[in-house]
C-alpha cells in the first residue's frame, strides 16, 4: 500500500526487528525522549547511545573503556580483561567482510 499510494506511513511498533525491515528511518525513543532517529544501517552500525545500540540487539553492546585511539586504531580494555584493537575507518560506512 505504501509503494502503491506513495505517502509517508508512520508506523508504531515495539518489534525492533519489524522496525528494522520495513522501515527507512526509525524514530528510537526511550521515556517519551528522541533518542535517534536515522536510517536502520545507521542505527546498527553507529548508534548514538547504548539505550540505541540495545534496541537493535544486545550483541551491538561491548562494554570497556578506549585506552588509546588515534587515526588508523583504537585499543579498548573490555570489561573481561582482554583487550581489542579496531582499526579506523570512515564514519557512516559499515565494515566490509
């Protein structure tokens, strides 16, 4: 019905994985507050908050800290003592596999 009237849908749901597939921007709120709203790769790939990063899955979230970060890496202590080092890329991209 979308495609065929073309008219923007507004569409409420708490299924984030039907938000996810059917939608071209989400509106994530959280205690009646905006929290992001942007394109569904965006939110998974660069959420703004962790309340966003776990309302597209709990596996999004790592917990640690950044103990070094400059322009080609970034070296994080997670919280189960092991460490990690990410290399840099281009904001708004994911990584490719």
């Amino acid at each position: 019905m979308h495609r065929e009237l073309r008219k923007t849908f507004i569409y409420v749901t708490h299924d984030q994985e039907e938000a996810m597939a059917m939608s071209d921007r989400i509106v994530v709120m959280k205690d009646a507050k905006i929290l992001q709203v942007d394109t569904p790769e965006a939110l998974y790939y660069e959420p703004t908050s962790t309340a966003v990063a776990r309302f597209v899955g709990a596996a999004n979230v790592v917990t640690g800290r950044v103990v070094r970060s400059d322009a080609s890496e970034t070296w994080s202590q997670l919280r189960t003592g092991s460490s990690r080092r990410r290399a840099a890329r281009p904001r708004g991209r994911p990584a490719k596999k």
